[in-house]
C-alpha cells in the first residue's frame, strides 16, 4: 500500500502533504527532525490520509491536492475538523 497522509504541525498549525510506503515510520521521522523541510515545525500529527494500491496513484493525488483546486477540496473534505480546533480559514499547502 502506498498513503497519501496530511500533518498538521502542532508547534505552527500549519499542514505538510506527503506520501509514503510506511505511513507509521514516515510520521516517526517527520516527528524525529529526519526531514529537513518540516524539521523546525515538530511535532506533527496525523489529520488526514488515504490509501492507494499503486505508488503512482498517491504521488498523483498529492500533485492534486497541493494545487489550489485540490487544497479547496481537501478544505471541504476537512471543514468539520477545521471547525473543531477554529481554523476554518486555514490555508492548506
């Protein structure tokens, strides 16, 4: 299996879009500051994900969702979450 996974940064609140083989381990290295990108923004945790059979699929959806349709879409798909930790307008990236 192959995730499409969203974090949500819980030292800025902001949203970091992935996808990975081993979603377990890929937060565990996220969370460790094994990722340069995300690093400074620890800890993270899990707010979303999918799961697809093909690697190709979930590099596809994530290509997707980090354009403005797909951030608008995940936005929806997210608004009750959003709404329960008051940040509906929250931009997703």
């Amino acid at each position: 299996m192959h995730y499409l996974y969203i974090l949500q940064s819980e030292k800025d609140n902001n949203f970091y879009t992935g996808t990975t083989s081993d979603l377990k381990r890929r937060i565990q290295e996220h969370n460790n500051g094994k990722n340069f990108s995300t690093a400074p923004r620890r800890p993270f945790k899990l707010i979303y994900y999918e799961a697809y059979l093909l690697k190709q699929d979930a590099e596809a959806r994530e290509k997707y969702l980090k354009t403005s349709m797909g951030r608008r879409v995940i936005r929806k798909q997210l608004t009750n979450y959003l709404k329960s930790v008051g940040m509906e307008q929250a931009k997703l990236a």
